[in-house]
C-alpha cells in the first residue's frame, strides 16, 4: 500500500483493525447518508460554481450519491445555497510523494482553491477548528506544494450554519502535519507487508481499539466475534 489519503490514516489513528478490515482485506463498508449526502452536496457547489443551473447541479449531486435513499433534494438544496459563490478552482485533485524520493504518497481533493488559501465544505452537524484533526493542516501542506508558497489559510465551511473556521499556516506547522502523515504511512506499509507475508500476525499488527466510535462500526459483530475468540 503506497497511496494515502487523510481518511485512510485517521482511520488508522481511530482503530486499526477496521482500518484493516476496510482498506487490506477490502471489506465493503455500506454508504452512510453522511457520506452520500457529503458527496452530492460538493457536486452540486463545484458545479453551481461553475454555472450549472442550481436544479440541474442538484440532480447532478443525487446522481453522484448513486441516489442514496435517505439524500433528499431539499437537504441538498438547503446546504448548496449556503455555500458563498466564491472565486477558485473546484475539486482540484492532489497525489505528492510524503517525503524526498519516497514512494509513499499523499492524496486527496481540495474543495475550493484560491489565491491565498483553500477550503473545505462541511456538511457535518457537529464543528471543529481547523487543528482538531490532521486534515487541514496536511491540505495546507500540499497547497502550499502545489502553489510553491510558504503559507496558506485554510477554512472549513460548516455549511449547516454557514460557518467558516479559519486559519493562517506557516510552513512548519504543514510540514509538521506531513511528517506525522508519513510517519503514518511508513507504519502502515510496513504491518501491510507483514501480514502479506504471515497472515497470522493481521490482529497483532492491527489490533482493535474499541471506543465510543465502535457505536457507527459497520463491523462491530465481525469485530466483536474475532476478538472474543
Ligand atoms: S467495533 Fe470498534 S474496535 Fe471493533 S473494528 Fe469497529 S471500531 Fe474497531
């Protein structure tokens, strides 16, 4: 396993055994509606952002949701128009090697780019500043590779409340964020490479690490039945 991105390592932080489960064994995890409705509701922005008639970048955004059941329109439409039309690129897309001449690398999506910053759009009900996790942080420091800038403010836009939370990065602290990613990363591939070659040692290298997350686990009875055994 050589590609990252944020979810994938804080998967791991949280438990390694489900990060295990999702992302070595490739166990399908069923689309929450947070997920489904995360993903039409960014659809329907980048293409609003770009023109798109808003009913049509609804429809777009359900599509792109595979019409989850529980996404209705007027959810989407409540969160889009909630959005501030602003100027950037949507959607650009990242994949940058974690360190100098490593073939682990970092990638994900950066929502809005723009001239001094970028941000990420929340449809979350719950907020949080912008170091709580290690996601804007490692978006700074590879807007800041992209760009070839030494700082970028980052904002996550809790679009429920229409809510941004911002804040200024220096290089040190994105750098900081990275070698944690690559850390990470590093850890991961190694106890990937292990369990390839020793099957065995998979609850060893991954063990379970059980908290209140355990409530939202697609495999708390699988998980429950390996370990109780
Ligand atoms: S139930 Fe909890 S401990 Fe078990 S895999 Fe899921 S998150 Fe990890």
């Amino acid at each position: 396993m050589n590609v990252f991105s944020y979810s994938r390592l804080s998967l791991y932080e949280l438990c390694p055994y489900r990060f295990c489960l999702k992302y070595v064994l490739g166990k399908p995890e069923p689309v929450t509606k947070a997920l489904a409705l995360g993903k039409a509701v960014h659809k329907a922005i980048e293409l609003r952002s770009q023109g798109t008639p808003e009913d049509e970048a609804v429809v777009a955004g359900w599509i792109e949701a595979d019409c989850h059941p529980e996404v209705h329109r007027d959810e989407i439409v409540g969160l889009l128009r909630n959005a501030p039309i602003l100027k950037g690129k949507a959607e650009v897309h990242f994949e940058l090697p974690l360190a100098h001449g490593s073939d682990l690398r970092l990638q994900g999506y950066i929502d809005l780019m723009g001239e001094n910053g970028f941000i990420d759009w929340k449809t979350n009900w719950r907020t949080y500043g912008p170091m709580d996790t290690m996601q804007l942080p490692l978006y700074a420091w590879a807007y800041m590779q992209l760009r070839g800038v030494r700082e970028a403010t980052g904002i996550l836009y809790f679009l429920r409340y229409k809510t941004p939370m911002s804040y200024r990065f220096t290089l040190h602290e994105a750098e900081a964020a990275r070698r944690r990613a690559c850390e990470l990363a590093n850890e991961i591939d190694t106890k990937v490479s292990c369990v390839e070659l020793f099957p065995d040692m998979l609850r060893t290298e991954f063990p379970a690490q059980p908290g209140s997350h355990c409530k939202h686990c697609p495999f708390a009875m699988e998980c429950y039945a390996a370990n109780a055994a």
